[in-house]
C-alpha cells in the first residue's frame, strides 16, 4: 500500500513569522492524520521552519540547484537544503519550466542530485491547455516522465514523488475531473511499468496538483492510481490545507 503524500507548495508567498504560525497551527490540526504532510516553503523560512521539529509536518524547498557548490550566483545547491533539515524539494514545476526556462535536461538532473543527497523529489509534469486540446498529453507527460527518471536506478525511483499537474488547472480554479486526473495518472504509471516493472512501478507515488481544495480532495484520493496531492493556493491557510490533509 502506498502511503498518501499531501503536499503544499506555498511559492512566492509569506515571510518568516507567518511562515513559522502557520505551520504550528497545521502541526496542531493534522498531527494524528495517516497521511504523509510537507510544506514546500520559501528558502528564507526553510531553516526556520526545520528548527520548530515538527513531528507529523515535513519540510521541502521549492527548487535547488543540482551542483553541491560553486559559482552559481543565486542558486541553493541539495547541500545547503540537507544541512538546514530539509526532506523534500519540488523538482521541474511548470512555473519553474515556463518562466525560467528549465528544460527536461535540466530536471533530470535536479532529480538525480536530490536522489544523491537523500532529498524526496516531488517531480512535476503536466500540459498546457493548448496541448491537451491538441490530443498531445500522454505523448508530452510521457515524455517528461522519461527524460526525467533517466539513468534513475531502480533501487532509487519508489523514492520519486511524481505530480501530475496540468497548466490549465494551476491556479485558475479550474480544476481536471477526478477521471481526467485519473486517467493520466494511470498513464504515467503505465510509463512507470515500462521503465522499471510493475513492482517498483506500483511503489511510487503520484499526486494530482491544480486547484485542489477541500471541496474536491475526496473525489480524487478516491481513484486508485491518485496518491495524494500537491497544492498551492489553499495550502497557504493552515484550516483549508488541514481539511485537505484530513479528506
Ligand atoms: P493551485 O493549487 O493554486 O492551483 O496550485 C497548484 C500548484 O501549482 C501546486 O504546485
């Protein structure tokens, strides 16, 4: 059985105190839940958020480097997130791909150096709404599963979270139908299945990210192949993210 993973990838959003309150009062609410909860947060807050040691809430960056040091003006290296106690780092969001450029290339090596340093990649992939009505989503989400588990071992991969997060949904209220999730989860397990077998394949885990609320939660974790889920918007109150964790 594979334990559900609900994450919040709070972006550009809250300074180190609100950061700090925020996830005490989740601690609080989601302590006794059986899933598994991190909060993606800015650096700023990373180092703080890891010295309150909260029992039930994980901490994760939103991005690294894939380099441990060097000259790299501005980036935060897999080193720099271990040494602060950070577990997890979302790797190839499609904000991170669209406005700075980050390639499949790119990725895949984020997602191999978080593997190196003991870091839980969440990885993201997803299509726009021009490639959906194109027919062209499992081909591009396939793709991206591909390139980014490249020179992945197998003992490796059940630690890769996968988001499945289509562009349209993010942010828009607009969020897929349970089935429409379901179906290119499915998908991207079957890609999973041919790259490494059905065991390891049936180990990880796939979120749906986009517009997820307390409202619809239920009738996505209800979908075999959906294990959980990556939200930004209403992962920013601690009550709604809460009602969402506790579906
Ligand atoms: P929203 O939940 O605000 O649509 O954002 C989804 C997302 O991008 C999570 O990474």
């Amino acid at each position: 059985m594979r334990t559900p993973i609900i994450a919040g990838n709070w972006k550009m959003y809250k300074t180190m105190p609100e950061a700090v309150e925020a996830c005490r009062r989740l601690e609080e609410m989601v302590e006794d839940s059986a899933a598994e909860v991190v909060v993606c947060a800015p650096f700023t807050t990373l180092s703080a958020l890891s010295a309150l040691g909260l029992a039930k809430v994980k901490i994760g960056a939103q991005n690294m480097y894939f380099a441990e040091e060097g000259a790299f003006t501005g980036e935060v290296s897999p080193l720099m997130l271990t040494d602060v106690g950070v577990q997890y780092v979302i790797i190839g969001h499609s904000e991170r791909r669209e406005i700075f450029g980050e390639t499949d290339e790119l990725v895949n090596k984020k997602v191999r150096a978080a593997l190196e340093h003991e870091l839980t990649p969440i990885l993201c992939v997803g299509e726009t709404l021009e490639q959906r009505k194109d027919g062209q989503t499992e081909t591009l989400v396939d793709g991206q599963i591909r390139l980014a588990f490249s020179g992945v071992a197998p003992e490796a991969a059940p630690t890769v979270v996968v988001a499945y997060e289509p562009i349209w949904a993010i942010g828009t209220g607009e969020t897929a139908t349970a089935e429409q999730a379901e179906e290119v989860i499915a998908t991207i397990r079957a890609t999973l299945t041919q790259l490494y077998g059905a065991e390891i394949a049936e180990a990880i885990r796939i979120q749906y990210g986009g517009s997820v609320k307390p409202a619809n939660i239920s009738e996505l974790m209800a979908k075999p192949n959906i294990d959980g889920a990556l939200v930004g918007g209403a992962s920013l109150k601690p009550e709604d993210f809460a009602a969402i964790v506790r579906y």
